[in-house]
C-alpha cells in the first residue's frame, strides 16, 4: 500500500500511516489517533442521522490538541508511545524511551 492510499490528518492534511495495512486496514493509524465523536439529542450536534464524525490525527496535531486540556488529563497520555519516529531524540512529552528504564 502505497502512502497515496493512506487517510490524511483531518487537520493538517499530512498522510498518516496505517499501522495494518497488509490487511487493509487502514483506520488505525500510527502515531496518530482516531477521534470518533458521538452524536445525540441535546449534545453539540444532535443531529444522528449524519452518524458519528470521525478525525485523524497524526503525532504534532494530537500534541497540539491536548494543550487544550488539564494537565490532570492530559497526564494520562504521558509515556503513551515511543519516540521512535524521530531519530534526533524525544518528540514530546508524551513519548517513552528505552533509555528510562
């Protein structure tokens, strides 16, 4: 599967790689996450018969998302991922090494 078949970030538009693609699946995406958002009466948007609307967002537009939040929040996505995909060091603060332990 070529990167040309891969989803884009919803907000940057930056392809984002699957982490199955040998299966074809593709809405698991690495480095990144997928954002479904409920929908139902008296909610931000009630209307359901659209279903649920869903984002993809790669690594830097996930890290800017949660400085939206609480440090209480967003405390439970420290040492969510290694830091592999950045060969000169640590890509946030929300990645783990090898090298802590």
């Amino acid at each position: 599967m070529s990167n040309k078949e891969w989803l884009n970030c919803t907000k940057c538009n930056t392809p984002v790689k699957p982490v199955y693609p040998e299966h074809g699946y593709v809405e698991q995406i690495d480095d990144g996450v997928k954002l479904i958002f409920s929908v139902g009466y008296g909610m931000f948007t009630d209307n359901i018969t659209y279903g649920n609307p869903t984002a993809f967002l790669c690594h830097d537009c996930v890290v800017l998302l949660l400085e939206f939040f609480p440090e209480s929040f967003k405390e439970k996505f420290k040492n969510g991922h290694p830091h592999g995909h950045k060969p000169d060091g640590r890509c946030c603060e929300y990645s783990w090494s090898f090298k802590d332990e």
